[in-house]
C-alpha cells in the first residue's frame, strides 16, 4: 500500500521531532554549566581562547589552569556571584526542557498513529491533553519567572524578554491542543460507532 502525502510528511515530521526530541535530552544535564557559562561575564571567544591556550614554559612565571580547572572556576564563579539569577533561570529552563520533551514524546506518539494509517484513535487525544497540560506548566513557569524578575530587578524590564513572550504562546498552544485532543476523541468515538453499526 502506497503512503499518502499527509503519511508522508507525518514521517518527515517524526523524524524532525524525534531530532529535536534527541537534541533536547542531550543538552538538558548542560543546562547550569551553559547558564554558568552566560553569566560570567567573559566573553565566548575570549573564555573559548583561554581554554585552548598553550601551557606557559618552563621558568614563566605567570598563573596556567588547565582548561577544565578554568572550566570549574566559571560554572562555581557564575553560581558564587549571581546565586538567585543563576539559580532561578537554571530551575526555569530545566523545568521547560522537560515539560518540551514530554511534548515532543507525545506529537512522535500522534504521527505515529497518522503514519499507520489510523490517526483518530482515543490515544490521541490523551497524548495531546498531556502536551497541553505542558503548554500550560511552561505558560504559568514563565509567568512565575516574569513576576520574579519585576520582583528582582525593580523595574518592569522582565516584562519586555522572551519569558513575557512564552506565557501567551504556550497558552494558546495549551488550548490549540486541548481542542485538537477534543477533536480526536469525538473522531475516535464516531469512529468507533460506525465501526459498529457497519
């Protein structure tokens, strides 16, 4: 039996969201060496240039840590320094991170169905009201870190970064999902009444 377009791009979609699924696990436990790497101050080419630069020779007398001392030195210094910031943007990204892969598990689980063939089973709908479920956790994350930062900072600068952006999206895709979840259940049970009286 031949695929049909929409079975298709269900494959080509699976493959790009299992990808990014992969990406996602892989760089979640690097999370607070990366928020320690962005909060201390140096700049990427410069740090990047000291971790690869040439031990002294003998008789310098100038201070060499090896590249993973200088490494150590960063991730401790950026939670020293900056201990709430560092602390809280690594709690809201891990947090996301995970609430992203259940996501991304749960749209592999749906093209999958729609790559069988059979996409309006009662699974999907389940499927999908966890990904909203997600969408709402990371909406109320990034109101919680919005309200933190106005909190932390004293002015209303919190409210112009991407965490403000976060909290409509991901409520309008918690709800896209919820009524995309209803569709496919009503789908699965007309479906399954037909399977019926047939």
């Amino acid at each position: 039996m031949e695929k049909t377009a929409v079975q298709k791009l269900a494959g080509v979609l699976k493959i790009l969201v299992t990808i990014t699924f992969v990406c996602n696990l892989i760089v979640l436990p690097l999370v607070p060496v990366l928020v320690s790497v962005a909060g201390c101050q140096i700049p990427l080419p410069e740090l990047l240039g000291n971790l690869t630069a040439e031990p002294p020779l003998p008789g310098d007398d100038w201070p060499y840590f090896s590249p993973g001392l200088q490494m150590f030195l960063v991730v401790v210094g950026a939670w020293t320094e900056n201990f709430a910031f560092t602390f809280v943007l690594t709690l809201f990204l891990l947090f996301c991170g995970i609430c992203t892969a259940v996501i991304l598990w749960q749209g592999r689980r749906v093209l999958g169905t729609i790559l069988t063939g059979a996409p309006f089973r009662a699974e999907n709908g389940v499927s999908l009201r966890r990904a909203a479920v997600c969408c709402f956790l990371i909406a109320a994350a990034a109101l919680a870190r919005v309200v933190w930062g106005l909190f932390y900072y004293g002015s209303v600068a919190p409210l112009l970064t991407y965490n403000a952006l976060f909290v409509p999206i991901f409520i309008l895709g918690g709800l896209l999902c919820l009524v995309m979840s209803a569709l496919f259940r009503q789908a699965a049970e007309l479906k399954a009444e037909n399977d019926l009286t047939i």
